[in-house]
C-alpha cells in the first residue's frame, strides 16, 4: 500500500495503490500530528517537542494521549500490517517519532521538486512542468493550522514559492507568444498580491504584446499609484523605464509605411541621424597622428551646426564666427599702463581693466579676428 500526503490545503492522505481514496485520519490532533512530522521532512520529532507544538498548556497525561494519536496513525496509515509488527511507515527513533514517507509521496516535496527543475529548462518545457505542479495547489498550505506556530515558517516559504511559480509561468508564456493566456492569470494574482512588482512588468508586457498599449501603460500607473499611495516607494528603474519606452512604441514590431513610402508614421522618417553641430574629424598625419588644423579652420563654424567654441562644442563659451561688419585689423588702443616711459599715455583704460583689455585683444589676434 503506497500512501500519499496533500498539505497544499487541508492535510489529508489517500490510497495511491486504490485509485486516491482517501484516508480517514479520526480527529483533528490526529492530522496536527501528522502535518508536524511532515513539516520535520523524514526528521525525527522528539515528544517533547509534539507535546509542547499541540498545547499551550500541555495536560498531565501529555505523553500518553500522543502515544495514543501516534497509534491510531499506524492503524489508519498502515491498515495490513500484522500486530507487534515494527511500523515501516511512521517509525520510533531514540526520543521521538519520525515519518519514513517516499519522496514523491507529500505533494509539496513534489511541488518544490518541479519548480526547481523549471528553473534549468527552455519555456517549452518549463511551462508543462510549472501547470502540472500549480494544479497540486487545493487551498493554502496546512489551511487548518495557519495559527500554529510550527507551520508558520513552512507556510510562509511555501506561499512565496508559489507565487515565483506563477511568476514564472507567466514569462515562459510571454517568451512562447502566448501572451493573451498570462494575462487572466496575472490578473488574478496581482488582486491577491498587488506588492509583486515582477507580476506587474509581466502583465503590463502582455498586454502590451497583444495590441493592448493604452492598457498596458494603465496597469503600470495603477501599480504606481498602489505603491505610492500604501507603502510610499516607487517602482524599480527596469518598471519605469519600460513605461517611458513603451509609451513611445507601438504594439507591433514593424514599423507602419507612411504615406509618402518612408519608414514610420506620417511618412516620416525615424531612422537614426548623427548629431548636428559636431566637428568632423581631422585627417590624420604621418605616423597615424593627426595633422597640424590651420588657425582659422579651428574656430570654423560646421556647415550643418551652429558655432563652435575653441574646443568644438557648442554653447560652451565664446563662439568664433568670423566677424565679417568690420575690417580684419584694426589698430587697439594700447592701454596707458603699457605705455613705455616718457611717452604720452594715448589709453583711457584703468589699471583695473587694463589685463581684461588685453587678455580679449590677444584673443581676438590669435584667433584671425579684428
């Protein structure tokens, strides 16, 4: 007789040998006896242990009514087997109980074992092994002991694994084209769990890729208002990043003919341009060095951009337009503080303003400018 456990929901057993007929475990300290040598995964759970797990307060008959839940167990789970026969099932070891149930017999180990696997193969045959292992789900895990401190850890990292697994179901949808089945899926899980950022990229992806653009920017909002408005955080660069680029894009990705034949909407054309207002590079000179650049070229506004500064960029600082309203040299004004001794000071500048005057005067010199 082969016995499997189901804790994916109420705790219950069945007969695999009889086509899953269930097994009636008596009462509910029975099934708490058993669901805690189940969570001990085939450990051995000393009585003192089980005893202070059942009650708060244990009763002073403590060791005998779990002698006697452990006994009714064997009878129900190992019903053929001769008295004061050894029990293969549920076993006693030094202080304590141990449950001896095969790997593939409680329905989380499984669960577990195919997530994990998922996890190593391609879309195509991750998706049938994540369906198969969700549909094991009949209720929260240990429904009927969430309160028990015991059962609250195993619970917990249950949960979160489910929710990876639907996650993940939901991707290996998107990358098989599927995208119109992840969609009632996700939703169903963000009203559970609207705190999974990763559910909300998934579902705002598959919306997208279904033609459904105005929807899928609405879902990324709703997200971040629910964010916002209940923990006060934003979502994560790779959310928003995606909201900025998907409000720009179209659904499809070929780009719809415009009128006049080019590439993009209204006959525009949306391939990329270098930047305007870039100096061209400088030919290079003997040895792969570049070449000396005449003075003038230097400070040359480019035919297709605006003036350039002395080191190429625009609007970084004085430009070099060639000035073309006056002529090209015209004597300066020395100042009178360069004047040499024994000259008539011919300057009307200050000595405050005298290094200014000079300073632009050289610069206008050796630029080729007046």
């Amino acid at each position: 007789m082969r016995v499997g456990f189901g804790v994916l929901g109420p705790v219950v057993a069945w007969d695999a040998d009889a086509g899953g007929r269930a097994i009636a475990l008596k009462g509910p300290r029975h099934r708490e006896v058993l669901a805690r040598l189940i969570v001990a995964r085939r450990r051995v759970v000393p009585v003192s242990r089980l005893i202070e797990d059942l009650w708060a307060e244990p009763p002073p008959g403590a060791v005998g009514a779990v002698r006697t839940f452990v006994a009714a167990l064997r009878r129900a789970l190992e019903p053929q087997r001769p008295p004061r026969t050894p029990a293969r099932l549920l076993v006693t070891e030094g202080p304590g109980y141990a449950l001896r149930a095969d790997p593939d017999a409680v329905d989380a180990w499984r669960f577990e074992r195919d997530v994990a696997a998922a996890a190593t193969l391609p879309p195509d045959g991750a998706l049938p092994r994540l369906e198969e292992a969700l549909s094991r789900w009949r209720g929260p895990a240990y429904a009927e002991f969430a309160d028990e401190g015991w059962a609250r850890g195993e619970r917990s990292r249950l949960a979160e694994l489910r929710l990876h697994a639907v996650e993940r179901q939901a991707e290996a949808r998107l990358a098989l084209g599927r995208a119109a089945e992840a969609v009632p899926d996700l939703e169903a899980h963000l009203a559970e769990h609207p705190w999974r950022e990763g559910a909300w990229r998934a579902l705002a992806l598959a919306l997208y890729r279904t033609g459904r653009q105005g929807d899928a920017l609405a879902v990324l909002r709703r997200a971040r208002s629910c964010w916002s408005s209940s923990w006060a955080w934003t979502p994560a660069r790779s959310c928003a990043a995606w909201r900025r680029t998907s409000s720009a894009r179209r659904p499809t990705s070929t780009p719809r003919r415009g009128r006049r034949g080019g590439p993009g909407v209204g006959g525009r054309d949306r391939r990329v341009r270098p930047r305007r207002g870039l100096r061209r590079p400088h030919p290079p000179g003997v040895d792969g060095r570049p070449a000396p650049r005449p003075l003038d070229d230097r400070w040359r506004r480019p035919a297709d951009g605006p003036p350039t500064t002395r080191d190429g960029r625009g609007g970084g600082g004085r430009t070099g337009r060639p000035r073309t309203d006056r002529p090209r040299h015209r004597r300066l004004r020395r100042p009178r503080d360069l004047d040499p001794p024994g000259r008539p000071r011919t300057g009307g500048i200050d000595r405050k303003d005298s290094r200014t005057h000079v300073g632009r005067a050289r610069g206008r010199f050796r630029a080729g400018r007046p």
